[in-house]
DNA sequence: ATAAAAGTTTAGATTAATCTAAAAAATATT
DNA sequence: AATATTTTTTAGATTAATCTAAACTTTTAT
C-alpha cells in the first residue's frame, strides 16, 4: 500500500501532529527527516492524494483518519519491535531505535499478532511510551513533565520525551529508567535545574533540559 | 552498502550458482526473480561493478569472494529469522517464507548476533536448510534425494527442497516433517512414484514429483 | 502600507529500478 | 556453411525519491 519512504513520512506528520491541533508545516517534516522542503511538498503531495493527510498549500497539513490508522499501525509495530529487542534480545533501552525504524515496515499482520502475544501484550515500549493495541487505542496514563513536578512529591518515571542514545545512556548513569521512584527536593531560580532524589538516594543535580525529557506519575 | 534489491538478485544469483560451477545465465535469474532479462542485465552490470559478482558478456556470471560472504549473511539471516519465527513465535514451516524474505534486508550485526543466541545457535532452519555460522560457514550433512534412496533402507527427512506452501502443506497433510522416519517399499517402474512407510505406519503412495523434492539421511 | 524576510512551491536534474522494442551475439538446425 | 532460433544486450521510456535554484506566498518589520 505505501512505500517505506511514505511511511516513514507518514508517521513523522502523525507525530508532528500529536498534542496540537495545528496544521503540520512543510519545514518542520523535512527538519525531522533531514530532508529538503521541496522533497516534502513532492511527498505531501502524495499522501494527500492517497487520502492519508489533507493538504492546504502554504499551510501545512493534517492527519486523516484513515492516515491516523496507517500511523498507529507503524507505530505499534515500532513499540512491539523495540520491547522485543529489549525484553527477548536483551538490547538496551538505547540500542533499540534504529533497527526498529526498519522493523517497523516489515508487512505482516499475521507476525505482529503472534509477535504481540510472544510479548505478552505489552502496553508500553522501553522508553514508557505506549503500544497502540490491534485497534489502534492507545492505553494513556496521566503524566506529567518532571520539569513542572511538585517539590518533595513521590514520582515514578513513566517515561522519555527523547530517545536518543547520549539522553538515555546519561539516563542510566545517573540511575533513572522507567519505574524509577524520584522525589524532587529542590528547584534551583537561576537555570531551572532540579536537586531529585533517585530511589531515595542522596539528591543530585538534573538539568532543566534532562527535567524537560523526564515524565513522570504520582 | 547494497539495496534491498540488489541483495535479492545477489542471494538469487549465490543461490543459482550452488552446486554447479557453470555460470549463472541472464534468463535464469529473470525467471527466478519473476522480472525481464534487460532488467537483470543492468543489475549485473551494477553488481559487478561493485564487484560482487564477475560478468562476461553473453556467457553469464560467477559470484566472487566478497559475493559469496555477504550472500551467505544474507542467508543467515533468511534462515535464522523463519528459526525464530517457527520455534518462538509458532508460525507454521509454510508461513514463513515471505516474512523471511523481508526481515533478511535488516541491517544490524548486533541484532543478528542476539538472535542467533536467543535461538540457541541453530544449524537449520525449519526446512533443514543450514544456517551459516557467523563467518559464513555452513555444517553440511550428506543427504540424499529420497527419489534415489534404496529400498527398504531406515532413513530420516532432514530437508525439503521446496519451500512453497502448497509443498509443505501436502507434506504436513502426509505426516512428513523434518525428523520423520521413511522406509521406501516399493518403486512403481511406470511414473516414478514411490510407495512409503511414514513413522512405520501403513505404506501411501508419493508421487515422482515429490519425492524429488524431499532429502533424506540414513 | 511597503519592503524585507521567511517559508513554500515549482521547474528542472539526477539516480535506482523497472519495462518494451530493437539490435546484436551465440547456439541450433538444416 | 548458411540460415533460423534463442538468448542477451542496448536504446529509449517511465516512476519513485531526491536535490538545487528560481519563483511565488505569507509573515514580519519598518
Ligand atoms: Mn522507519
Ligand atoms: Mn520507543
Ligand atoms: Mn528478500
Ligand atoms: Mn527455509
């Protein structure tokens, strides 16, 4: 049905487009695929031809609902990839982003219904983020950014906004993975790091950045 | 390093090549890939540009060194992906082809490294097609075309030639898997065909057709 | 309200993979 | 040995994905 390239530019608007109700711009989908604008007006073109995305010229596009399908599709497919190659292979959490962006276009219903249940029906990938079930519903918890937590407040990590391999391995160094218990002691004025104590251990320093990447749960 | 397509005619052409040492020829690998002879010709162009294979003009090619190593990773990878796919994930030995047939273009050592231990270093596949060991070299058991086996003789299924699913559907309908016990009792002069003892149960005829697609061990 | 800047699209090329039809070479037949 | 047949290659197109440069629209700043 779609190429690998049209997916891979579907799902980068379907995420583009997750949270807000704004149009997805032409620059920000090149900016995520490290491509050109003019390449995107080409692709866009064809997706919105195809009836995955609606297209208004000069203002960006928006996900259809037969688009949004297609997306959760390559995404669940992504999710169970990763928490395969975590929980079976033995990868770590920062190993795993790259080989699922080319697993996640292997076509095969029949494998990824056998691969869901091999996995147990997960409802989360390694990085926390959700695996939308054989319909496409996405199980969401509440959570919040640990930037905006409360002080002195019980959290858990739920999940990562980055998944990028200097984040997540900085991540485990410092001793923060999924399911972690935080509590934040201190918000420092000047740069808007966090003093967070990890499992109860003795608080240290967590840039606002990392803070901005870090979600967490009551 | 190659395309998705190049690897398919590279494996096509390595496949083609084994056994014999004649050159493989243009038409063969048009009929084999289900494409035109002017296709193929380009693509060996290309490929022996890259040095992969050698082409002599009107005669044919041969696979080189270099051909030879990344068409056996390519295989491994087939093979150990249906392994995977039969042993954890309970697919049946006729659905497994075409998935294998993608995820053997995934690109990643680490991946296959894991896999390999994951599945406990297998040395065939569900069709007893042999797995090449990292460094490409395969543990090959003398094996015999049951079509030539010797009457009366204790022997056991270890490979099908064919891997189509009416084949292997036919084969399972039978009770013929790979481990099996056959006895061939009678060889019926007028078409070939065989009569066999299956796991010593009572004698079925096999056709000439099948029996040369079944290989067996004493 | 213009003019400048930023963002987007169009025009025109390029590379990979494919095809059909024509030309060339090798093989088989008389 | 000459001719016919088969096989292979070349020539010329087409489609997908990509790029650069130029043209056009929208937004921002004077
Ligand atoms: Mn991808
Ligand atoms: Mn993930
Ligand atoms: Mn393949
Ligand atoms: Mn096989």
């Amino acid at each position: 049905m779609l190429s690998y390239t049209e997916e891979n530019y579907l799902k980068t608007i379907y995420h583009l487009s997750e949270g807000g109700q704004k149009s997805v711009l032409t620059n920000e989908i090149a900016a995520s695929l490290l491509t050109k604008a003019a390449t995107v007006t080409d692709m866009i073109k064809k997706l919105s031809q195809k009836e995955f995305i609606t297209y208004e010229k000069y203002y960006g596009v928006n996900v259809t609902k037969k688009g949004k399908t297609h997306a959760l599709s390559i995404v669940r497919k992504h999710r169970l990839w990763e928490t395969f190659l975590v929980e079976k292979l033995n990868f770590m959490w920062d190993e795993v982003h790259d080989v699922a962006e080319q697993l996640e276009h292997i076509q095969s219903p029949l494998l990824i219904e056998k691969l869901d249940e091999f996995l147990g029906y997960p409802t989360a990938d390694p990085h926390g983020h959700p695996i939308p079930d054989k319909h496409g519903k996405i199980k969401q918890e509440k959570q919040i950014v640990l930037k905006d937590a409360i002080i002195d407040k019980a959290l858990t990590v739920c999940a990562v906004r980055n998944g990028s391999s200097s984040f997540l391995q900085y991540l485990s160094k410092i001793g923060v993975s999924i399911g972690v218990s935080l509590i934040v002691k201190e918000r420092i004025e000047f740069d808007g790091s966090l003093e967070v104590s990890i499992q109860n251990k003795k608080p240290q320093l967590i840039s606002r950045e990392a803070a901005e990447n870090i979600l967490v749960k009551e």
